[in-house]
C-alpha cells in the first residue's frame, strides 16, 4: 500500500486499485480547480500505470461531494478542464474502470461524479440531487446527459426538474447503485468490488467496458463490425491462451496484459 496527497485530493494505492479521495471535508468536499487538476492527473495515472486495474473514487469525513465550491465560482475559478470537464473527469472519464464509493451526500457536480463512474456503492443514507436548478444553474456536467439514461425518464426528470434528493435505497431500486452498505462501509464494499474486477483479464476488461460504454452510439448495422475491432485482439491475445490453460490447470491466471 502507498499513497501521495496534494492538498484537496488524496491518492493511495491498495494492490492494482487506485483510491482518489476528494479532501474537502469542511465543505462537503465542494470541487475546487486545484481538485480537478489533481484529479486529472491521478486519472492518467490509472490508464498509464499497468500494475493499476481500477479506480475508486470518495470524500472525506462522511461526504462524498456536494458539488462545485461556490465561492470559487463567484471569484470566476470553476472546478472544470477543458476537454475533461468537472473535477476533470465527467467529459472524458478513464479508459479502466472506476467506482464511486458514496458516503452521505453526492449532489449537484459531486452526483455528476458519480454518475460518470462505472458503479456506485452507496451507504444506505447516502443522499443523491441534481439542485442546480434551486440555484438558477443546469447540470451540464453530464447530469442532464446521463442521468436520463440510466433512470427511468420520468424519475430522471423529477430530479432534475425540483432539484430534491433521493436516497440511496431508492436508486438501489432502481438499478443506478450497484450496491449498499451500512454508513460508514461504502469504501470497503467498492473495494471488495475492484478486487474482484482486478483478478479478471486487464484486456478483457478494458475492451469490454469500451464496447459498453461506446456502442449506444453505433448505427445498428455497424455493431458487430465495430465490436469485432475492439475484441478481436482480445480473443488472440496471451492472456486469452493463459486464461484457457489456468481454467483447464484448475489454477488462478497469471495475466501479461498482452
């Protein structure tokens, strides 16, 4: 285990996992510029590094993230990149996979966050909003973007539309948290998560997030076509013979990542 800080963002590696903790606990963890750099840079540093597999992302002190530090805002310092987007993820999110670990409260650019993560674990009293409209602003962070996709259309409007919250439990049921945890345990559980998706093929895995990610865009009559350029070089690669061997040697792969 290792682990480096800047000031807002703390960095640490557990095995093949990066934690990305946003350390604002005083303001919820509100998104700063200075914590989108260091997060832009701690996002590369995943898709860079081939002994990393994947990513989680959490807060400080009980919060996940309440959104973007207004008080930055008033002095004209928004907590975007160009190109990356808010906390210089939500544009362009990481190539490897990536958990939200979500204690209390996510809200405004902090559900954004969430929300262009891959899975989301989730303490039971968590709290999930899109309130930029109580504040005369929009969730153009990929709020309005994505979150219609992944809810049904008349529970995404509704909170995009009054602003309020939902729990956890709620969004639990309606598949948008992949799992729930007592307070207190959403950062184990995202672990346990990632150990899991870090003992599969790194290749299978990144071409797989890639076709799932990508392919809602696809013409229809393009998919497979476009799939096969994805996976092809999976199914010929080292790691798929090994993957075959160890499952026959009735023994855990050794994977090259080739």
């Amino acid at each position: 285990m290792s682990g480096s800080d800047t000031t807002e963002l703390l960095v640490e590696t557990r095995g093949p996992v990066l934690i990305m903790q946003l350390n604002r606990p005083q303001a919820r963890n509100a998104a700063t510029l200075e914590m989108a750099e260091a997060m832009a840079s701690a996002l590369d540093a995943l898709d860079s590094r081939p002994d990393l597999r994947v990513g989680i992302i959490t807060g400080a002190g009980g919060s996940f993230c309440a959104g973007m530090d207004l008080k930055g805002f008033l002095q004209g310092k928004r907590p975007s990149l160009p190109g990356r987007g808010f906390c210089g993820l939500t544009m362009r999110p990481p190539a490897k996979p990536l958990i939200a670990a979500v204690e209390g409260y996510a809200l405004a650019g902090g559900f954004e966050v969430a929300l262009a993560c891959d899975l989301i674990v989730a303490a039971r009293n968590a709290q999930f909003g899109l309130p930029e409209v109580k504040r005369g602003l929009a969730a153009s962070a990929g709020g309005l973007l994505r979150l219609p996709k992944r809810l049904p259309y008349h529970v995404a409007l509704e909170c995009i539309l009054t602003g309020d919250m939902f729990g956890a439990e709620r969004f639990a049921q309606l598949g948008l948290v992949n799992r729930l945890t007592e307070p207190g345990g959403a950062l184990d559980a995202a672990l346990a998560l990632a150990q899991t998706i870090a003992a599969n093929g790194p290749l299978a895995v990144a071409a797989s997030k890639q076709v799932a990610s990508q392919s809602g865009e696809w013409p229809l009559a393009e998919m497979f076509e476009r799939q096969s350029a994805i996976t092809a070089p999976v199914f010929s690669s080292q790691d798929a013979r090994e993957g075959a061997a160890a499952f026959a040697e009735k023994r855990a792969p050794v994977w090259k990542g080739a």
